[in-house]
C-alpha cells in the first residue's frame, strides 16, 4: 500500500479499531457484576467515534471511492453499499451517543437493551472496516493510476484545509487518553 492516502486510511482503522475494542472492554461492565463501567471513558469514547470518522476519515474515502466507481471496478454495488453506510454509522453514532448521555445523567435507560444495541453497533462498524480493507482498498489500489490520484489529493486538500486544524489536534489527543486509559484499565483488570 504505497500510496499515502491510502496510508493515512489503513492508519486511521487500525485507530478506530483500537477505540471499537476499548467500548467493547468498557461495556462489558454493563453484563458482569464484578466490573463497573466507566462512563466518562465511554463518552470520550463516543465523542471520538462520532466526529473524527465523520470528520476525516469518511470524507476522504468518501472522494476515494468515488473515483474508483469512475473506472468501473468489479462490485460497484458492494462499493455503493459502503459508501451509504458511511451515512448510516454516522446516524446510529449518534443515537447511541445520546442513550449513553442518558445513563451520563442517570435517565433510567433498559440497559440490557443498550448493551445489545451496542454490540451490534461494534460487530457493524468492524465488518464495515474489514469490507474497505478486504475489497475496496485492494480495488483502489489496482484501479487508481497517478492521474487520479493526483486528482484525489486535490479534492482531498479542500475536504481538509488546514492540515493543522486544532480541532483534529482535539481529537489526535482525545484518542491518545482513550488508548491510554485503556492501556492502564486493561493492566489492572
Ligand atoms: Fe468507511
Ligand atoms: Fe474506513
């Protein structure tokens, strides 16, 4: 994978991967007695998962991948699915961010609902992941000539403007407290 965009994605889901697997540590808190959830972890977590994806990863794959439907690949609709789920994952995001603002301000909330809503959530966002990294990045990879890249990387230049924009500073650090709050949970655990 040479190609720095593509660089840049494959690094990104090994990120959101990692954040996937510290909700998943996290909720467990909600089916064991023995363990207590902590939901300021849970919402750092949420806030994360709902705005970097949305903000800069889908964005830019969303202009990927669009370009790859341009040279007519094998599975456009596989391709098309993936680029509609990014609107849907963005959507239950953000239902599950407001459930778990709610047990935040202790709204009595079914929680073995949520965990089950939040499971599936997990299993969603991982064979979204696994669907771009198993099918459309080797597609991209074999379709894009320089031409397009070229092209990608100026649309990609607008999507981003300032590559030193604070926010994503924000969320560059927000990712490491989570990794590193997990780091520690997972070592006293
Ligand atoms: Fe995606
Ligand atoms: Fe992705």
């Amino acid at each position: 994978m040479n190609n720095p965009i593509l660089q840049r994605l494959n690094a990104d889901h090994k990120h959101i991967a990692k954040v996937m697997y510290c909700l998943r540590a996290q909720i467990k808190g909600f089916d064991d007695p023995d363990m207590e959830p902590n939901i300021s972890q849970i919402m750092d977590i949420l806030d994360f998962i709902s705005t970097f994806p949305e903000r800069w990863h889908h964005p830019v794959e969303d202009v990927v991948f669009r370009k790859l439907m341009e040279k007519n690949p094998p599975h456009p609709e596989q391709i098309r699915a993936v680029l509609r789920e990014h609107e849907d994952l963005e959507r239950i995001t953000q239902e599950l961010k407001t459930a778990f603002e709610r047990v935040a301000m202790d709204i009595a909330v079914p929680i073995a609902h949520l965990y089950k809503t939040t499971t599936i959530y997990l299993s969603r966002q991982m064979l979204h992941l696994d669907a771009e990294e198993s099918v459309l990045f080797p597609l991209v990879e074999d379709y894009l000539e320089e031409d397009d890249w070229a092209d990608v990387e100026e649309e990609v230049d607008r999507v981003f403007g300032d590559p030193d924009d604070l926010a994503k500073q924000e969320y560059d650090h927000l990712l490491s407290s989570i990794l590193n709050f997990d780091a520690h949970f997972s070592s006293t655990d």
